[in-house]
C-alpha cells in the first residue's frame, strides 16, 4: 500500500470555527488526521494527514475549498508570508510511492483546484515547472498583494487555473522528500560549541547535503537543531555520528537527542541496520515487512 | 491490529504431496505464508505464516488436520525428535498482542484440536500447566514410541483431548516470545574468539538472560551464532554492543552480522533509538505507527 503524507498550510490561525471546519473537511474517509496546530501571531495553520494518495488528495481538496470559501485574504493580517487561502501543500512520500508520483500527484491535485475551485495555482519543490518556482519563497515574494497587483506579468502565469486573482490568492503545491526535523543535545553549556557543530555539518557552509542546521542553548544545555530534508541523500544516521565525532574532538559527548514531530519508520530501520552492521537489511526482513509485501503481491 | 506468528513443526519431511497439502491448507483467508522448509534427514517441516489470529488459528488448525490424516507416526522414521504428527505448534506475539494473549490463543486451538480431531494435546513454554512441562523436550521424552507406551500414566494426561494415542499421535501447543536468530561475523578467523565470547554471553554460563550463544568458524571467520529467545529482557541492540566491548577487549573488531529469517519491527525501532539516544521514542512516532495507531482507534 501507498502511503503519503501532506501538510497544507492554511491563512487561518485565529477563527476556531474555520480552523475547526479546515480539519473537519480534510478528514475524507481513509484520510488520518496526524497533527494540527494553529498560530495567532502568525494568523496561520497547519494540518498533517497521511493516507493512501486518492483519500489524502480528495480530504486536502476539501479543505481547500473551505479555505477558499471562508478566507478573505484582502482582510488577512499575520505575521507569516502569505500567497492564499490554502497557501501551500507539500505532498511527501512515506511508503510504498516515490517523489516522482508524488510529483504528479501534485499536478493532478492543482489542476483540480484551478479547474473546480477557479484558483490560480503554482507548482514548487520537486513539482516546480521553471527553475524560478523551485522555492517556496520565491514564489510567495510580494506575498497575496504583490500577486494582486501583478497577476498579469508573464512571470506570474499560473501552472493551473485562471490568472486572475480574488480574495482566496494563489495555491501553491509541490512535492518534497520528508522532511526529519531532530535535535541533539550535548552534554555542555557552551552554545558555541553547538554553534560551531551546526556550521560545520549544514549544506549551505560545506557540511552534508541535505542538512540544515542551527546551535540553540535550550535549558541551559548546547543544542544542535537539525532539519534532515532528505534522509536518503544523508541519513540520519550519519548526520548523528558526525556530530558526534565533533563533538569528541573538543572531548564534549551527545547526552541525547529527540525527534520533532514524526518519522518515517525507514529511516530508523536504516540507523538499526547501520549500527548492528546488518549488511543488505531490508524492510521485508521484517515480518510486518514481509506481510506487507506479501498482501501487496496478493491484492 | 494484532499480528501472530505461528511456526508449525509436522513429522514430515520427503512426501512432496504431504508438504504442499499442508502447506496449502495452512493458509487459510488473511493467513501469509512467510516461509517453509523441508528436511529429509529430520523428515520433518517446518511452516512460518503470520497474520491476525482468527485467521492463523484457523490455518493452522487445517494443516493440523491434514497432518493427522496423512502422517501415521508407526511409520515414521527420522533424526528429530517427534511426538506428534504435528509435533508442535508455537504461537508467538509480534504486533499489538502479548505473550499472555497468546497463552489464551493455545489454550483455545489446543482445546479446538483435543476435541475435533481427537488428539492428545499438551501446552508447554508459556502456555504451560505445569512446571514439567515449561520445555518441549521433557515434553517429548521417549517421543511417540513412548507415548504409546506410558499414554495412562497420570505424567502424560494430556491438557485436552482424549488419554488416548492414534497414529497421529500428540501435539504440543504453546506460546513463546519471538526468537530472532543473528549472527556475527568477527574480524579474525580465530574461531577460540568468537567461543570465548559467545560462552561469555549465554545465559547457561552466566551472562544475558534469554540468549543462546555458540562460536563456529563460518567461510575462515570467527562467528558467534546467537539465538535471542526474548528481545523484551534483553534487547539486540545490548547483545550487540557486548560482543563488541568483549571482542574489542580482544583487539578484535566486529566486521558484520546477519539476521536469519525475520524479526518484529518493534527490535530494529528499539536499536536504531538506542544507538541515536532517541529518549522515549516509541513506534507511534513513526508515520506509519501513528497512521496504524489511529486506525485502530477510528476501528
């Protein structure tokens, strides 16, 4: 069975009946509610749902035309970047579904929207159709009023639906690898040291690829505070031992570490195989593995 | 949903027919067949399925009929020891269900077998009513060609059915943990290593609890071949990490290991949050345990 995750972003933090109405629509049948959480600040929510591809991409269409129906972004305020009603819907692979369909998930879910719900729609991440739509900010820069003012710049042609703009904005939808977001705790005070770990294994400073990271003293102990946007370009594994490693070169050990929200449970069989030196382990060595393949041969 | 793993032992081993009729009548609906083997020498087989229990049960209790029909234990010949056309029937907890629960499960298939096909039944290793018989080998003292003799002593009155032997003979039912058989492969070909070692961890000379442990020479490498009875008392991941401290001790590093057959999810979970100091993970902090969690909420 396929199972993908999706997290849209919605312009609505503070109205307890449109946020309520948003978790209630996505919650088509077969769809499974992992997480909500709202921002008053930020004006914003945000819901996490797994499921088999059609139930998840029928509940977010759903909401989405909730969203549409029951946002004003002309009288939004918040302090988070925003393009639209349902602003952004990452679709993630979990289990059983590569990027690549995720991808075209993407596509069939914003044409529906421009199609049914008569929304502009730009496809990001790995579902970007022009390099200049590969990030996220880039597409929301100048957010729902620059949107209003220029919708008929070339620039701003959207992927799917009309380009033309009214007050539920733009969706924006894409398809990115899961993202790990984990913290390890060092067993110092000294923030510098987390400070100078994180510089040393993020992306963007000639680190791991795939990694972002930052040094935080939380509770008086050096944290360093990983987002592992693709665990199989890095595992996590590796990210762990690296840090780790120097971590012991200023003599300092990891006391611990903790995961942020969820994982896919590949991602720990992995670390398992890794550190048990269990060469060719596969998920099917595993009997709930094994009896998922097995169901899958037989359905 | 709960997961049992049934692995049926039937007294035969060479009549091609024999084995596939069992094997066929095992898998009854929702029974997955995750393995079997056949000895010539032992004349005996040996089925792994898993599923949920009704159905399992159900299975097993077809083949256990098959057996009776089609294997006549006046007959049989081979270098295992036997008691029973099918000679015994492990049930074992894998997935939301627990060892007592599978004590309750052989009491039922075991009354089921006493009553319906007219078998002796005796429970053993968990299921056990009474300390004699906690081991299948006490069990099975004398095998079948005693058990025809001494069926009116009151040692042999059987848990269920009747106190009388046919050519089918007994069946010995019980529940036990998983067993996950793992080997590892040391970076020496002195093969006194891995004996020392494996000697060194199994419970029968003093070290883990619920671990088994011999040391061969396996391709001109040390090995120690480890037999873990119960991951619940001691964890794969801490015999793991003693063969390394006592190999290390050694100047002797671990090159590898290798799982036989499979495991439950839930070992490799366990080893992949030690090794990361994963504090108070659990398995619904997985996508997929949380999505499995709130499905047999919703059920």
């Amino acid at each position: 069975m396929s199972i993908i995750e999706c997290v849209p972003n919605f312009s609505e933090g503070r109205r307890p009946e449109v946020i309520q109405a948003l978790v209630t629509a996505i919650q088509a049948p077969g769809v499974l509610l992992l997480d909500h959480s709202s921002d008053m600040a930020h004006n914003r929510s945000v819901i996490t749902v797994a499921g088999a591809p059609e139930a998840v991409l029928e509940g977010v269409f759903r909401a989405a035309a909730v969203a549409a129906r029951t946002i004003d972004l002309f009288a939004h305020r918040g302090e988070h970047p925003r393009i639209g009603a349902t602003d952004v819907i990452p679709i993630v692979p979990v289990t059983g579904i590569t990027l690549a369909e995720c991808v075209i998930l993407a596509h069939r879910l914003g044409k529906r929207i421009g199609e049914e719900l008569g929304l502009p729609v730009y496809l990001y991440a790995a579902a970007a159709t022009r390099p200049e739509r590969l990030r996220l900010p880039d597409i929301r820069r100048g957010e729902f009023e620059g949107l209003v003012a220029n919708m008929q710049q070339p620039e701003r042609t959207p992927d799917y639906g009309p380009a033309q703009v009214g007050p539920a904005g733009a969706v924006v939808v894409g398809a990115r690898p899961f993202l790990v977001a984990y913290n390890i705790y060092l067993a110092t005070p000294q923030i510098e040291i987390a400070r100078t770990i994180a510089k040393q294994i993020r992306e963007s400073s000639g680190g791991l690829p795939a990694v972002q990271a930052k040094g935080f003293l939380v509770e008086g102990q050096a944290q360093v505070s990983i987002n592992l946007l693709d665990a199989s370009v890095t595992p996590l594994h590796v990210v762990f031992e690296t840090v780790a490693r120097l971590a012991s070169q200023q003599h300092i050990a990891i006391d611990r570490s903790e995961l942020i929200g969820l994982m896919p449970e590949r991602v720990m069989l992995a670390a398992a195989a890794h550190f048990l030196k269990l060469e060719g382990f596969q998920s099917t060595n595993t009997i709930e593995g094994a009896m998922r393949q097995a169901a899958a041969q037989q359905a």
